[in-house]
C-alpha cells in the first residue's frame, strides 16, 4: 500500500509510487520507480514537490523515528492542484501571442531532445516534462489559440512543431474524456514523444519531397519501435512508450507496427492515432498542401476502419467542428474564415467575412459573432481553400 511521507523523508531504496502535488512540476519521465539515485532525491526537491507516495511492499520503508518526527510535525497539506493560470486569460489575439511566443522557444527545446537521441544521448527530462505543463497552462488557458499556432509549421521545424501539436492535441482530448491528472500527463507526455523514433530514422527520407519508394517506407515504418525502444532506455512511463509504440496502429487491423486491432490498442494510443493524423493532414509537407481544419475532420470522419469512431467524435468535440483557421461558406452565400471558438456552441464561432461567392470577388472584411442573438447567417459548411485558389488564410487570424 501507497503512503504519503514528506519529500525530506526520502532514502535511497524507497519505491516512488506518485508525486504530490501538480504534475505540471514533475520533472520525471514516469512517476512510479524506485529510488536509486540522491540526485533523484534533489530534483524532486529542487521542483519544489514537498510529498511524496512511496510503496513500502516494493521498497524500503520509512523508519521508526522518522514516522514518529512526521507525527510530530504534522505533515502541510498541499492543495491538489495549483493554480497555475496565475495571469488573466487575454483576448483571443493576446492568447494567440502568447501561444506563438512560446512555440517559437519551445520548438528549440524539443529540437535538443531530438538531437539527443540522434546522438545517444540521455533524454533530459528536467526541460522536455515541464515543456508538457506550460503546453497544458495554454491549453487550459485558450485551447484554440496554441492549436492553431501549433498547426503552423515550416518544413524545418515540422518534426518538433509537430510533436508540441500532438501534446496539446491529447491534452485537450484528455480533458474531454475527464482523464485524472495523472492520466492526462501521460497523454501530454505520449503526444510529445510519439514520434521521437524519427531522431533515428536518416533525414533524407524524412525530408524527401516525393513520393517514397517502398524500401523507404519499410524504414520510416520502423520509428515507433525506435522510438519505444529510446523511450524505454530512458525508463519512461508503459503508456508513453506504448503511446510510442502503436499511434500508427488502425482500428480495423491494418497499422503498424503489430496490426492490432479494436481494443487490444489502447485507448492512450488509439488518441494518439487520431491526433498524430489531425496534425498531420493540416500542416503543409513539402509533398502536399495543409488541408483546412474542419475540411480535415469532415474527411477524416468518412475513413473507414482507421479510427475508433466513437473516439473521433470526442476529437471532434475537443477542437470543434470549425476549428480557428478554417474556411466556411455562410447562408448569405459568403466565404468566410473562423477567428474565434463560439462560446456555448461548436456551430456559432466568429468569422471574419472576406468573400462574396456570387460576385466570386474579395468584399470588404467583415468580423460576424454567430453566436450574437440579433444574428441570423449560419454556417453551411466548411470549404477547401485550394478549390478557391486561396494560398493562406492565416493572416485573418494571426
Ligand atoms: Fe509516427
């Protein structure tokens, strides 16, 4: 059995069973391993973590005369969860500055952990775990606005923009499935490093241009077992690595690496899958167009077989069914682009008007609350851009 014991209790050869406190904080990998290190001891500490659970049946116990100074003591209660949006929440352009400022810091830290694993080196946890908390302070914040800017990506950052899309892509699907805390890290942590194998795979197969040839499909087929096995060494929680493991596995048993099918792929993977996919299809590739937003899940709704329907339709839920960034067609027979999630309903987000499809001609930019009473346009459904000749629709956003 799990009791709690004050972080400056802990002796080499107790078995950490949980930390206390936010996870936002953590600064490990996984949080159930047994202590064998001091300097293990001193981070925990150093995160400022003031309890601990610890399994006595796997792990040394507390002695005696600590367990009598503790009784003594009276060990602080900690509140469950901190209150970590200590700034107020801005406006939609505010929250999206900020998502953007720390994309541009953060990329260059998910870029270090996978140069590390290029190079055989340690993951270093202490900076990649808490890069988990601040993605999930702005998902808590303004889920839309680190979205949108985390879909935005170059063809050199893809791979690292990618990994901070999927993060706060489970985060948010996590919260819409009521995770606890504790499952919701390993979300955050598993979308992170979903595709880290890819450190391991050769670049000119990653970056090429067109289509692969099938040798080179069977080597990138290979990164989640590169990236389980990185992950493992590292000693990283079974749902991250499994995460790893088995986001390219499909529902109906036609994935990789191990062709599972149904529910015998987890439900963190099977999240994974849906996640990794959104980002995927909507970020552009030097082989292909980003495809618009809610355009992405009308078409990802009809695959057959690929996703967990019943999963997808809480994706869904999660990023709303016209995402910030897509482009609509109004009931005034208008184009129009969505700046900003409608409060109470996925159907009435504000648009910015831009185009009359009768006149086929740009009009004067207009912004439309769908969701104000005295409003009556509603939304048709959402359009390609490419067949509107639109090259990008960002700067009615951004
Ligand atoms: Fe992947």
């Amino acid at each position: 059995m799990a009791i709690k014991i004050s972080s400056s209790e802990l002796r080499i050869g107790m078995y950490m069973h949980k930390l206390g406190g936010s996870w936002l904080k953590h600064p490990f990998l996984r949080s159930s391993f047994l202590l064998e290190d001091n300097n293990d001891i001193k981070r925990i500490i150093k995160a400022g973590i003031k309890e601990v659970w610890i399994d006595e049946s796997k792990g040394l116990s507390r002695e005696l005369k600590q367990i009598e100074e503790t009784q003594e003591a009276d060990l602080i209660e900690e509140p469950p969860v901190e209150i970590i949006n200590e700034e107020a929440v801005g406006s939609m352009e505010e929250e999206i500055d900020r998502a953007r400022k720390f994309c541009n810091a953060a990329k260059e830290q998910v870029k270090e952990m996978f140069d590390e694993v290029r190079l055989g080196k340690a993951i270093d946890s202490e900076v990649t775990i808490p890069l988990v908390g601040e993605i999930e302070m702005l998902v808590q914040r303004n889920a839309s606005a680190i979205l949108s800017v985390a879909r935005l990506k170059t063809h050199d950052d893809y791979t690292y923009m990618h990994s901070i899309a999927v993060c706060a892509l489970m985060l948010s699907l996590a919260h819409q499935l009521d995770f606890d805390e504790e499952q919701t890290q390993l979300a955050g942590v598993g979308g992170l490093m979903h595709d880290l194998g890819k450190a391991l795979m050769p670049t000119e197969i990653l970056s090429k241009p067109g289509k692969l040839t099938d040798a080179e499909f069977v080597t990138v087929r290979r990164h989640p077992q590169a990236g389980a096995t990185v992950l493992q060494e590292n000693g990283a929680a079974p749902e991250v690595i499994d995460i790893a493991l088995h986001h390219h596995e499909k529902v109906n048993g036609s994935g990789y690496p191990d062709g599972l099918a149904g529910d015998d792929i987890s439900l963190l993977a099977r999240m994974g899958a849906i996640c990794d996919v959104y980002d995927a299809v909507t970020s552009e590739r030097p082989y292909k167009k980003a495809w618009d937003p809610s355009y992405a899940i009308q078409a990802m709704a009809k695959w057959e077989g690929h996703f967990d329907k019943k999963l997808f339709a809480v994706f869904v839920k999660s990023i709303g069914i016209y995402p910030v960034g897509s482009l609509v067609r109004l009931s005034t027979k208008r184009l129009a682009v969505v700046v900003e999630p409608g409060a109470d309903s996925l159907l009435k987000p504000k648009v910015k008007v831009f185009f009359s499809i009768s006149a086929k001609a740009a009009i004067e930019v207009q912004i439309i609350d769908l969701a104000s009473p005295s409003c009556k346009v509603t939304i048709e459904g959402p359009e390609n851009p490419e067949k509107w000749g639109f090259k990008s629709l960002e700067h009615f956003w951004l």
